[in-house]
C-alpha cells in the first residue's frame, strides 16, 4: 500500500488568495478536485485523450497555456506508419473553455479548421475532433465502479499541479481520414485521458507511460514528481486501482528512442518496446518543447496492493519524454 493520503471527498484546489491548499494534496480514485485557479502566466489547462486501436493511434490536445491556446490532433496509421496532424496556435487562448472540474462538463477548443469538443458526465464521455481531412466522433463510456487516478503535486504553494490520468477506458465509434470511414471499438481498442489544471513552473522535464490491454491497465510517470511525496503511478486491473507510491527508475536511450525503455521499482519490472516514434519540436527562444512519444508494447509485471504479481505482457501504449520551457 502507498504511504501517500488518498482523498475520498471533495475539495478545491486552491485558497481563495490562488495558492495550493494544503488539503487538496493527495491522491484520488475519482475526479474529486475543483480546480479554482487564480493568476495568470502560469496557469496551464488541458485535456489530452489518447484513442488505440488495431489500425490507428490518435492523440488529442486541447489546452491553454494563459498565453496561448495550443490545440492538435494526430493519427498514426499502424499498418504503414503515415503520421498526420493538424495543429493550431491560438493567442491568448481566446475561445478555449474548460470545466473546473474533471469528469463533468463540456470542453471546446477552436482554431484555424480545426475544433474539438468533449462533453462529460456520469456515464462518460463524447469526444468530437475535425479539421480538414480529418473527423473522429466516438463515445466514452465510464464503466461501473471504473476507476482513475487524481494526483496533486506540491512544487510549492504558487506551484503545484492537478492531473487526473484515466487509462483502458473503453471507447467505440467512427474516425474519418482523408474520406474513408474507419470503425472504432472492440476489445482492443481503449481510450486515455490526461486532465491536467495546474500552475506550473517555467522549465520542466516529464516522462509518462500508458498501457491496456482488456483487464490490465498501467499509468506511470517520472522526473516531473520528484522529491514531492507524490507519484502519478498506478495499476488497473479489472477496473479497480491500485495505487503505486514509489518513485520509478527510467531508463532509455535519448540517441536511439526505438531502443528498450526500462521502468523499474519494487512493484514494477516493466520494459517497453517501441513500434513508433512520433517527434516534435518548438523553438522560439523563451518557449520551447521537444517531445519524443513513442508507441509500442509493454511486458513485465507489476504488484497489486495485495502483493497478487500481475503480467504486462500484451499492453499497448505508449512512453515519452517531455522537455518544456513554457
């Protein structure tokens, strides 16, 4: 079991003079957090949805940067590796909106031709994305007793971030690329959300890692929570949560991102091997990003709460680094 407090009711995020409250720091099993967030320049905001599927992989981004709107879509065609996206960059993030609360609410982001929009509620999610060439309308539903993992993370009291990471939702509909109509859904295919509120320091660097397969599922993440108390790792299985309280080791090759990555820890003896690697870079001096996200397939084990060894074998995903200054 973790040393870290799980949160059973809700609570906000922030004093009313904009710092951390103290009682917010800990962990969830639902989104119970109000994201109340004053002050401006270091507030980001955004929902990330991650779809897998036999054929495609699909990544969307809605998200304010206070400054900056920064929104994208994403597919990667398994089958023959042809990446597209669709990415715009909108001042000020004019237009975006964002519940304060994760798990309800609609999200709607616009920019140039492209727009998505998520609308949630008890039963789940609707997810809509369009640009030109590109349209994906699925369904999300929210299983029965399905739970997710909610982590605060204290830098400080002005720096501190909220994250709800979802992973082996089940996910069903339509995508549409360049004008032919492809089915979503089946066993294989599942759907992550990363739910992010926070006020963040100028430079960071993140790893993050997620996988599924039908009744298994893992989160995990790396650097970006060091030395806070706080983790963002956790098993699923079947559903249920089990919360992972140690700091992970990572290890993989920043000269050839297709190598084996290796994350290790006293519950966790994973190895992921990549399929894709899917590159980005922005630099415009005092902004930069240079992400690696590479899509492959874990194997290993992790250990339920109870000490049961639970296989990894099979689970497709991903892991990437982040580097940000922002």
């Amino acid at each position: 079991m973790t040393h870290e407090p799980e949160l059973t009711s809700p609570v906000d995020l922030c004093l009313p003079n904009g710092r951390l409250n103290p009682a917010a720091v800990g962990w969830t099993r639902r989104p119970l957090h109000r994201a109340n967030l004053r002050g401006w320049g270091r507030t980001k905001r955004w929902e990330y949805w991650g779809i897998v599927t036999p054929d495609h992989i699909v990544g969307l981004v809605a998200s304010s940067l206070d400054y900056a709107g920064v929104h994208g879509i994403y597919v990667l065609e398994r089958a023959t590796g042809r990446e597209s996206s669709w990415d715009e960059v909108v001042p000020l993030a004019r237009g975006a909106r964002f519940p304060a609360r994760g798990g309800e609410g609609e999200v709607e982001v616009r920019g140039g031709g492209l727009a998505i929009g998520v609308r949630q509620g008890p039963e789940g999610a609707s997810v809509r994305a369009v640009a030109d060439g590109v349209r994906l309308a699925v369904e999300v539903p929210l299983p029965p007793g399905h739970e997710s993992l909610g982590v605060v993370v204290p830098w400080s009291r002005t720096r501190f971030q909220y994250t709800v990471k979802d992973v082996g939702r089940p996910v069903r509909g339509t995508l549409e690329l360049r004008g032919e109509t492809h089915e979503v859904g089946g066993p294989e295919a599942f759907a992550v959300l990363d739910h992010g509120r926070g006020r963040w320091p100028y430079a960071v660097t993140w790893n993050w890692a997620a996988g599924a397969a039908p009744g298994r599922a893992v989160q995990f993440g790396g650097k970006w929570t060091d030395g806070t108390g706080l983790t963002e790792n956790a098993l699923v299985v079947d559903g249920r949560l089990h919360k992972i309280g140690e700091e992970l080791r990572w290890s993989y090759d920043r000269s050839d991102w297709l190598r084996t990555w290796r994350i290790d820890g006293e519950r966790v003896t994973a190895r992921f091997e990549p399929f894709h690697e899917k590159a980005s870079r922005v630099n415009l001096g005092v902004v930069a990003n240079e992400t690696h996200q590479c899509f492959g397939r874990f194997s290993g084990r992790a250990l339920a709460d109870d000490g049961t060894e639970v296989s990894l074998d099979g689970l497709v995903g991903w892991a990437e680094e982040a580097r940000n200054r922002w």
